[in-house]
C-alpha cells in the first residue's frame, strides 16, 4: 500500500504525511525528518539550507575539543554523550585488520568530521603499535581541524589525493557520510581503487528495493538547524557497485533511528575486504 501511495500521491502530499508522522513519533532523534522524495539533486539542494553552515562546524568543534581534553566522553554530530556509544561491529573491523597488519592501522575516514570515530575508538587503538588516522573533509573542517583538533597520529585532509600523497591506509571508514553525496556511486568507485585491503561503510541510509531515493533531512534546533540532501541507497545496488573488487564479509544493523521507518529505510553496516587477484 505504501509503494502504491508513493506512486501516486503528488509530492506535496506524501511529505505532509511524512511530517506529521515523524513529528508524533517518540524517537530519541529530536524528531529529525525526511522531506522527499525529490527527483534531481538540484531540486533537494534548492529547498534546504546545506551543511556548510559556520555554527554547525563551531557546534561540532566545541563538543569535540571537549573530548579530545577529556571533559566529555564522546561525541557524534555535535552532541556530547556521556558513555562511549561505540559500533562494536565498526571496531572490531578496525581490529581485525590491525591483527593481520602486525598491529599496524591505517585509517583513511572520508567525511569523518573532526575525528569522532577516531576519539569514539582512541581507547582500543592506543595498544596497537601503529596507527595513523586520516581524516578527509570539506574545507572550512579540515582547517578547524589542523588548528584545534590534529595531533601525530589525527591528521586532516582537503582530498584524497592530498591523504594518499602522506600516508598509505590499509582500512577505509565511511560512517554516516556516502548518502549525503550527489554521486556516491562515484565517490565508491574512486575509493575502491585505493587498493586498501578493508572497506567498512557504517550508519548508511539503505533501502531494500532497486532504487535510490533522495530526500532532504531536517535537523532541528536542538541539534543545530539544518537541512540538507540524503540519499537512502539502494542495498543491492550498494553491494554490487563494490563486488568488482571487495566481498561482503559481514552485514550489520547500525544506529537505530525510527524517523527512517516513516521512508522505508534503515541505518546499516557492512565490511567488505579485497578480493585477492
């Protein structure tokens, strides 16, 4: 029923019952929603305000110092916690690659904020004997991050060119960050030719039909306000698209998030690792 009201009930429509229900929903999500679906690119960015926006960064730049300081514990889009939320399945990749590595990781976290997967895991890394964290960013966060947040090992990237003319990584984290791409199937392809030996993709917008659909996230004050254009990919396809050189090795449930049932979606997590030639 809900495939067919898609169908045909206009866009205006479906996204005042979008609104509706997610505002009535008791989520601990600060009833972020989903506006959509939209058909270009275009169209989701002209009705939503981005997130290149200066209080979102000083909002994020503020919560991580204090991790990174030791006056907060953890840190995930701007909001302080005060117990390490970790992704188990997430760490344990990180481990596993580490063991086969001699204890050395190298990690290349494209759209990884100021590092808060690096500052979630800090505690289980600093055993290893190696580890170099990378993080590739938008521009105004990779300077707020080589000013405030950089240490030996957390490094700041304005490309992935830029990372791998220093530094060789040997595991590659997207957490929360492919569905907010215009082209994430590009940005797949391009990372894949990286030749690091572990691709683990956490918190990704997935659906399970054969389509890929584009909507605008709402983010509400009490976070920071916001909105921007999200993808909820297809599962399939995603898999596929990595397939020509990785094998899926695991599957995993990510952050629960309810507003994403309202879209027929889901938060996932998968680990893929090279296919040996």
């Amino acid at each position: 029923m809900k495939q067919l009201l898609r169908a045909w009930l206009p866009p205006v429509f479906t996204n005042t019952i979008r609104r509706l229900i997610s505002s009535k929903s008791d989520n601990n999500q600060c009833d972020i929603a989903f506006e959509g679906d939209y058909q270009t690119w275009e169209e989701a960015q002209a009705n939503s305000s981005g997130y290149n926006q200066a209080d979102i960064l000083e909002k994020v730049k503020n919560a991580t110092l204090k991790v990174k300081n030791g006056e907060a514990v953890y840190e995930r889009d701007s909001v302080l916690f005060d117990h390490v939320e970790y992704a188990w399945p997430v760490l344990a990749g990180l481990m596993w690659v580490a063991a086969q590595n001699q204890g050395k990781l190298h990690v290349l976290d494209f759209g990884g904020s100021l590092g808060s997967s690096y500052f979630q895991n800090r505690q289980f890394l600093s055993n290893l004997t190696e580890v170099t964290w990378s993080v590739v960013e938008q521009p105004h966060f990779v300077e707020s991050g080589r000013e405030f947040i950089q240490d030996d090992c957390l490094q700041f990237y304005l490309t992935i060119d830029e990372c791998l003319e220093r530094r060789s990584p040997n595991v590659i984290v997207l957490s929360s960050v492919l569905q907010y791409l215009e082209n994430p199937h590009i940005m797949l392809e391009k990372l894949r030719n990286i030749d690091a030996s572990v691709i683990i993709i956490d918190r990704i917008i997935v659906n399970k039909t054969r389509r890929n659909f584009l909507y605008n996230q709402i983010v509400p004050p009490s976070i920071y306000s916001a909105s921007y254009p999200c993808w909820s990919l297809s599962e399939d396809v995603l898999i596929k698209s990595l397939s020509v050189s990785y094998h899926l090795v695991s599957d995993f449930p990510s952050l629960n998030f309810p507003a994403l049932k309202e879209i027929e979606s889901i938060f996932k997590g998968f680990i893929f690792v090279r296919k040996i030639s």
